[in-house]
C-alpha cells in the first residue's frame, strides 16, 4: 500500500498516523495491515472514571433529601464533564484506535445524554463493548441502558399510556430509517417497549404492572412481543442492514452513497450482524482505497482536536480549556446536538468555524491569541461559560521535545504525504513549497493550517 | 461581465427613472431599486404545540384531550370569540391589535413526516414528504438572486440546511465583528493569497476554498458597514434575542442583507410541557416585542417582514407524561406593518377531523407562505426557489 492509502486507513479507521509509523507499515502487506489494525483493538478497557462520590450520596436519603438531590445533581454535572476529558485524552493516546473510532461512530448513532455519571458511563462501556460485535445483542443492549431510558422518555413509557418516543427514535434512526414504517408500527412497538426503567445503580428492571403483555401488530405479524422480540423482527427486515451499511459508508466511506458498494456491504451484514465482519469487508475491498474516497472527507471537530495531539502531545494546564475548544468547534463529547447527533460533513464549515479551524494549530501549538466567542446557548451554558473576552491564548504545554523525536531523519515531504491527503490546490502547493524541506514547528503549523488539512 | 451582470450594474446605477422598460421583464431587478426589504426567519426547533400556543378554549375536544395540560380561557389572552393566546404571549397582543400580526392556523403539507429532521429538512428546503431537496430554499434564493454570501446571514455558529443552495451559501456569524476579528489574527489571508481557483464548490475542497473566499469578502462588508446604532438595552437574556438584537443592528445599520435567520430551541416537549412552554413562548414574545420596538424607532419595521414557524404541531391528545408526542399541522406567524390580511388568517381546525394518528391535518401549505412572501414581499419569482404550483396567500 502507498502511504496516502494507509494514512487513509488509519484516517478513517483511527486518528491518523505519526510519519514513522507510516513508514514502518509501508513494509507489511495490506492484509497484514488491516488484520492488525482488529488486533490492536481487540481488547475493551472501558473509560477510567472514579466514582467514589456516588458513597456521599446514599439512595435512600437522596429519595428524601430534596437539597441533597440538587448537591448530587450538581456533583454529576461536573463529574460527568471529567468524564469529558477522559475520553478525549483515551482518544489521543489510545492504541485501539479502530475500537475507539468505532465507539465515537455509534455514540452518535445511538445518541444519547444523561448527566448522571455512572450512568452514562455504564451508556459508554455498553458502546465500546458491542462497538465491534453484533449489531442485534448491541441494539438490546442499549434499549436497556438507564440513559437511553431516561433519554427517550421510556421510563414515562407505561402500559396505561405509551409514550412513543423510543420507538419512533428506534424505527427512523436506529434500525430501517424514515419511510420504512408507519405510524402503527411506532404505536404497537411503543407497547412492547413499555415498562422499561432501571435501578439507581443503573441495572436494567422491568416494571411487569407497567408492561404491556398483550397482543401487538407490528409488520405485519401478531405476538405478544417484548421489546426484544421487536428488535428481532426489525432486523429480519434487509432495509435494518441497508440503512446501517448506509451509515456506515457514508462515515468511513464517502458521503456520497455508492449504491453497488452498499449492496456488497449488506451482503455480508444481512446474514448476522456481526459488525466486525462488516468493518474487514469495507477496510479490505479496493473500492475503499478508490481517489475519489481519498481526502476528502471533512474532519470533525474532534477529528481535529485528537489528530493535532496525535502528532504533538500537548498538555491542557487547565481542563476548562478543553471545554472551550469543543464549545467553540461545536462538538462537544458526551453532549450531541440533539437526538439525531452530528450531522457531519460539509455542515461542520461556515464561514466562522472554518475560520476558527484554520487557526487551530496555532492556537494549540504555538499559543496565538485568538478572539472567538463561545456560542452562548442555552444548551452549552449550562456545560461551560465562557467569557465574552477577546484575544485570549490558551494555556498549553505542548510536547516538542516528543515531536523532533518522532521526526527525526524525516524529510518535510514525508510530513505533508502523513498530515494532507488530499489533492493540494494548484496555488497553494506553490505556497507549500516555499517551505523549504525541513519538518520544524513553524512548518508543521503551516501545513495543518491549509484548508487541505481539514480533510481526510 | 456577463451581460445581464452588465445590464444589473448599469441598471442600479442609474436608478429607476431611466430603467428603459425591456429591462422590466428582470422581476428580480425591480426590488433592489424600489426599496430595500429585509425578511426575518424564526425557526423554533423541536416542534412547538400550537394548540397551547393559540388555544381553543372554548374547544371541548381540546379539554377532553388535556385533562392536564389543556390551558383554561381564564388563562388566555382573548383574540376572539373562540381562540385566545397563551399568556407568555402578552407582549405579542399590541401587534395582533394593530394589524401587524397574521396568524395562519394549520399550516403543513401532505403526508407529515414526524420526525424532527425530516420535517425540518421539509420546511427547510421546501420539498415534499417524498422528494427531499438537498438545498435549502433560502440558498436557491441566493443562487438565482444573491449577489454577495451576506446576502443571508444566520445569526449563529452553524449554517442551516435553509441558507445552503447548490451554488451559494449564506453565512452564519454571531456578530458584525467576529469574523473580522478573527480574520486579523490568522494564516488566513496568506494562504487565500495563493489560491488558484480549479475546484468546484461541489467538492468539498473546492467548498472550503470558496467559504473562505465568502468569509473575507463578508468579514470586511460586515464590519465596515455595521455601526453601533442605539439600540434597545432592554433586550432579555436569552439566545433568541440576543439574535434578534443582533439583526436590529444589521438592519439599522443599512446592510444589504435580504434574509436573516435565527432560531429558539427546546420545544420537544415530550414530558411536563406547560412550565417549559410558558418559559420558551415568553422568551419569544419578549425577544419579538423588543425586536419590532427597535425597528420603529428607526423606521425600517415597515421593511421588515418576520416568519416564525415550527417544523410540526404536536398531537392533540396529550400523553402520560403531561407532555405531547410530535405533530402535524400547526400555527406559523407573520409580522409585519403592511399585512393585508392581519389578525387570524382563517380559522383553527375544529380538531373533529383528525388524522389517523390524531393530529391536525393541514389546510395551508408551508410552501404557499414562501411563495407568497417571495412574491409579494421579496417581489422575486418563486420559480425555482418553491418547486411546486402554489397558491398566492396574499396576507401581504
């Protein structure tokens, strides 16, 4: 493989590659490279996040404590924004870079918010666990997951009156995708969906008084379903692999849907589910390696934020900072937009965020001022409040020893194939070769501010 | 220069009285020069419940639908013998009383989709349920008329699918001096410098390339043209106005902006609706009421005309949770001094005629508003912009 191909592997599979481990893959075999990317995320270490403050706040006198629920409220709101920078820090040093890319793609498949710590993390672990498994265990799975009941109103979900949030959220965005269903299916899945709730310590329970037992008609068929039950029934249906594999291409593949090659995807997905499989089929086909599939894909927010750090280690002296950065880049983890996630894409770029892209590198690594304001929504206020000030730096210690190490005997050119892949424009690249031929600081910023940067 | 660029130019600087009459047939020249027209979109995300927005409160179907949340006549704000507004709406009562409000009960379209991006895809480009467009109609205005990305300008961080055309974007920016600001302090301007166009704005390169072009060309505009002109202090805290306050300056200040849009979150109110209705309709009638008090101060509310919609209604019966499950038809706003027809526009739903799902089926559809505010009030043709025959409204 070429290094722009495996820079594009790593890319959409992972965070990106330093130059020196392009080179050393440059060796092996395309086999070789994708089978290793699998091993290397085989393990499931879940996020690291303390939680002893849940032993100040005992159940029974939370039940009838009302200021101490407001204290327990307020302790999981700052708990679960560390739980924030834990999981963008795993994403900078991780070695399982596939499962943690994995993990991000279905956090925002299945989209989810709670503010309660355990919980959400329990949410999270749940995500990284079946991120790689089977897609029929994982959709159980979550519908039995204490955010996701809170998230979706199941908990308000009863026998008496359904509450058809889940099931509406479950057919459209989960599983067929809208036009696949009508609104009786929504109806009578609602019903097998109802008496969901879970424990304090997020264990899943089954309200049997709350539970509808009885008949429901939902595709055409007639049982007393339970939820599991429907989730069965939805997956029999082929347009539950086409709407996934959609999905899927369109995030690791191309925005613009190759009808041929979803068709090859849904075969090998239809028959079990099994997501790994899936994932070895679309890194190992050649259409995936295809120019048109090659740089062009426009980074996330987090993209961007990870994959900078991935080349040089930087150290945030104070966490409020990342806050800000995911305000201002308007992908803040752990809290999506709304329950259909990041959209992706061109909508990642106006005319202010692409400016404040541009910028970024030299925002982190080399400290420049910058006067971007936080957007000052209700939503994001209540994570962080930023200051209306102008000209502000951030405080950063960044790791340049670490980066001459990892450049060492590496040649400028070698830098640009590992930081841009995709075609430079014409006029640009005359810029890019004013650079002269050595990988310094002042070079790498320069390189990642192109706008050619912002693609992957 | 391309001839009709040409023929523009020359056009506008000459002005009216030598416009020789061929030139007529350019519908789209003729606002430009009689006036200048500013249209204000308010989206307010997450389906709000018209039905306790306008309230049928002599309406038993309503009450027996709500045992709980139903909003009693005591509690509204009578516009007539049947419908009253939510109290939160208080301030909004001066405009219905003088004209300068047009409410237009069930507004939708065929075959309701209820699911929030869906229906706000929908509403947004202007399509139907069965062919979803991937532009917005406010960007097909801008490819067909737009002159400048400022053109359309979203008072945010993001860029709404409605401002995005297939060849033109509006732009989104928080205020007059953040883009520019933030232009001074970066690589930006050198590496535009070398730029050699060869892309196409379709390839998401060549889009990067021409949104920073936009981003230069607005950032300057914005903050050379935008003045601070006296504004109200009394704007509320809250995100809508400070939008709102936003756009008062952008008008007041003589932009060449036609489009401006902005948006309040929070109305998917699934469960304990009445407290988080009370408080998101408040913080619109507040924002809308400080909005049109600034604008008269400088004359140019008679400029102005201001759309607020809500991707759906919500159902009728009320579910376990105090709260209501996603919708069909509802209620959208026009504000504006010159309405034809002000006050309620027609008539609520008897809400005996439900659909299968209990919900308001629509009598008005979406599309006709913006072909009439188009028309009428943007005085451009809606060809290619709404893509299918719809009927002039005629409120304006």
């Amino acid at each position: 493989m070429t290094y722009k191909e495996i820079q594009h592997l790593y890319w959409r599979a992972g965070y990106g590659l330093k130059p020196r481990e392009l080179q050393y893959l440059s060796t092996l075999s395309k086999a070789v490279i994708v089978d290793d990317l699998f091993k290397k995320s085989k393990t499931i270490v879940p996020l690291e996040k303390d939680l002893s403050f849940i032993k100040d706040f005992p159940q029974d006198k939370l039940k009838v404590n009302k200021e101490l629920r407001r204290k327990f409220n307020r302790r999981n709101f700052e708990e679960t924004k560390i739980l924030n920078i834990i999981w963008l820090k795993r994403l900078e040093t991780t070695p399982r870079v596939l499962r943690e890319r994995m993990t991000l793609f279905w956090a925002n498949h299945f989209v989810c918010r709670d503010m309660t710590t355990s919980h959400i993390l329990q949410f999270n672990t749940t995500l990284r666990t079946h991120a790689l498994g089977n897609f029929k265990d994982f959709l159980k799975a979550i519908s039995k997951e204490a955010s996701m009941i809170k998230y979706l109103n199941l908990r308000q979900n009863r026998k008496s009156s359904p509450n058809e949030n889940f099931a509406r959220e479950l057919l459209e965005l989960f599983t067929l995708g809208e036009g696949h269903y009508s609104e009786k299916d929504i109806k009578e899945c609602a019903r097998a969906f109802t008496g969901y709730n879970y424990e304090f310590d997020g264990t899943f329970r089954l309200v049997k008084r709350q539970h509808d037992f009885g008949q429901k008609q939902v595709f055409g068929r007639q049982g007393d379903f339970n939820g599991d039950d429907i989730i069965d029934i939805i997956l029999e249906n082929r347009q539950c692999a086409v709407h996934i594999c959609e999905k899927i291409y369109s995030y690791f593949v191309n925005t613009n849907l190759n009808d041929d090659h979803i068709e090859k995807m849904v075969k090998v997905f239809y028959s079990n589910y099994d997501i790994e499989k899936l994932m070895r089929f679309v890194f190992s086909s050649s259409w995936f390696y295809n120019s048109e599939n090659i740089g062009t894909k426009i980074k996330s927010s987090i993209d961007l934020i990870v994959g900078i750090q991935r080349m040089v280690p930087v150290h945030f002296t104070k966490k409020q900072e990342l806050f800000k950065l995911q305000t201002l880049l308007d992908q803040f983890l752990l809290d999506p937009p709304n329950v259909a996630g990041w959209k992706g894409g061109k909508s990642w770029i106006t005319t202010n965020s692409l400016l404040l892209r541009i910028k970024l590198p030299s925002m982190i690594l080399e400290k420049e001022s910058y006067s971007f304001q936080a957007r000052g929504e209700e939503r994001n206020s209540r994570i962080v409040s930023v200051k209306n000030k102008y000209q502000e730096k951030l405080t950063v210690d960044v790791d340049w020893k670490a980066y001459r190490r990892s450049i060492k005997k590496i040649s400028l050119e070698l830098l640009k194939e590992s930081l841009i892949l995709s075609d430079i424009n014409k006029g640009t690249q005359y810029y890019v070769n004013k650079m002269g031929l050595k990988p310094s600081r002042k070079n790498l910023v320069k390189l990642m501010s192109l706008p050619e940067y912002q693609l992957c | 220069m391309k001839r009709r660029h040409f023929i523009k130019n020359t056009s506008l600087a000459t002005g009216m009285a030598l416009v020789p009459n061929f030139l007529k047939a350019f519908d789209d020249l003729m606002p430009e020069i009689l006036s200048h027209r500013n249209l204000v979109v308010i989206h307010l995300e997450g389906g709000n419940d018209g039905l306790n927005t306008i309230v049928p409160f002599n309406n038993d179907i309503y009450f027996n639908s709500r045992p709980k949340i139903a909003i009693k006549k005591q509690n509204t704000i009578r516009l007539n013998d049947d419908l009253g507004f939510h109290k939160s709406l208080a301030p909004l009562k001066r405009l219905f009383d003088s004209g300068h409000l047009s409410i237009i009960n069930n507004v939708g379209y065929p075959n309701p989709s209820r699911s929030h991006f869906v229906s706000s895809d929908i509403w947004q480009t202007a399509s139907s349920h069965e062919s979803i467009q991937t532009s917005g109609w406010i960007g097909r205005y801008l490819d067909k008329y737009g002159k400048m990305p400022y053109d359309a300008i979203q008072i945010d961080d993001d860029l709404s699918l409605a401002l995005r055309g297939v060849h033109r974007n509006g732009i989104a920016t928080r205020n007059a001096k953040q883009l520019y600001r933030s232009l001074q302090e970066s690589n930006f301007n050198e590496i535009l410098s070398y730029y050699e166009k060869e892309h196409h704005a379709e390839h998401n390169l060549g889009y990067l390339y021409q949104t920073m072009i936009d981003s230069k060309s607005s950032a300057r505009y914005l903050y050379e043209t935008v003045h601070d002109s006296k504004l109200s202090d009394k704007y509320p805290k809250s995100g809508l106005s400070g939008q709102l306050k936003v756009i008062g300056q952008f008008i007041n200040s003589g932009l060449d902006t036609h489009i401006y849009y902005a948006k309040l979150k929070g109305f998917d109110t699934h469960a304990s609706q009445l407290g988080k209705q009370d408080k998101l309709l408040k913080v619109y009638a507040e924002a809308i009421d400080v909005f049109v008090k600034d604008l008269k101060k400088t004359n140019r509310f008679k400029d102005t005309l201001i759309l607020t919609f809500s991707e759906f209604g919500r159902r009728v019966k009320q579910n376990f949770s105090n709260g209501t499950d996603h919708g069909a038809a509802n209620n959208v706003f026009v504000i504006g001094e010159t309405l034809k027809k002000s006050g309620l526009y027609n008539d609520l739903a008897t809400l005996q005629d439900l659909d299968a799902n209990g919900d308001i089926k629509y009598e008005v559809d979406f599309r006709s508003i913006y072909q009439t505010i188009l028309t009428n009030w943007l005085q451009v043709s809606a060809e290619g912009i709404v893509n299918s025959s719809q009927k002039n409204l005629g409120f304006i």
